[in-house]
C-alpha cells in the first residue's frame, strides 16, 4: 500500500498522541503491538487524511477507535460520525470501543478485533512474494534473462 503524504502537523500531532496515550490505549496497545492478534501488523495514531486514527491494521483495512468521556456529548459523536463516514470512504471498516470496555473486558475486546480483521482480510488479494535479496537466482529470472539474450519479449 502507497503511504499518503502527511503533513509535518499531522505527523507531530500523531507523534504527541502516541507519547499521552490514555490507559486503555496503552493497554490495547500492549496486546496489539507484538503481532499478538493472528501476527496482525498494527500502528498506533496513524495520520489518514486530515484525521490520525487510534489503531490501524492496513492488510484488513481495520481502524479501531477508543472513546473516552468526552466521546458522551452530541457534538464529539457528530463529529465521531463525520469521521467514521470519511474512514469508511476510504475503504475502512471502523470498530469503536469505550474505554471502560478496554479495561473491563480487554479479552472480548481483543477477540472482537481478531475477528474483524480475519473478515477484513478475507475480502483482499494474497501479498506478493517479494524477490529475494540479491537479485535473480529463481527460474522465473533465469528464463525471463534467457528470453531476453534470444531476443523475445516477456
């Protein structure tokens, strides 16, 4: 996946957000950031546009928000709502959690995600195989160097 151009204020923004983590972030974060869940790779504050997204797993288009208090007036799930609209736009399926439920019940929470992005991941096209460094030794190489010294075209 092609990184976005992000801003120097977003990355800064995203860079103080992962130094004040809440406790329920930290605590995910715990669990997420050693591949624990199925070997899912996943990055905390992420930028994505003009938003930077709690917790995102990009082979499963996963983002996963963690709500605390302020998350209870009208205005912020206004806003919460605009910003799931965009991140769905973008191809993101969006899970949203309370803090409270972090901490309560970190294993259902853990499982939810794990089963989110299982279904996620299903729906995209397997990872290419990257070439091994240093150079050609595969048939595939050898055939395609072979092709070329006869003068035919891939």
């Amino acid at each position: 996946m092609p990184h976005a151009v992000v801003s120097e204020r977003q990355r800064s923004r995203a860079k103080q957000l992962r130094r004040s983590m809440t406790r329920a972030e930290t605590l995910l974060w715990s669990y997420l950031k050693a591949n624990r869940i199925d070997g899912l790779g996943i990055r905390r504050q992420t930028p994505i546009g003009n938003y930077v997204a709690d917790f995102v797993c990009s082979s499963s288009k996963l983002i996963i928000e963690l709500d605390g208090e302020s998350h209870d007036f009208e205005e912020r799930q206004k806003a919460d709502q605009r910003r799931d609209a965009f991140f769905t736009a973008e191809g993101f399926q969006v899970l949203r959690f309370t803090n409270e439920l972090v901490m309560t019940n970190l294993e259902g929470v853990v499982q939810t995600i794990g089963q989110a992005a299982s279904v996620g991941a299903r729906g995209l096209p397997p990872s290419l195989t990257l070439p091994h460094k240093g150079g050609g030794n595969n048939s595939t190489d050898q055939s395609n160097s072979t092709d070329k010294s006869r003068g035919k075209q891939p």
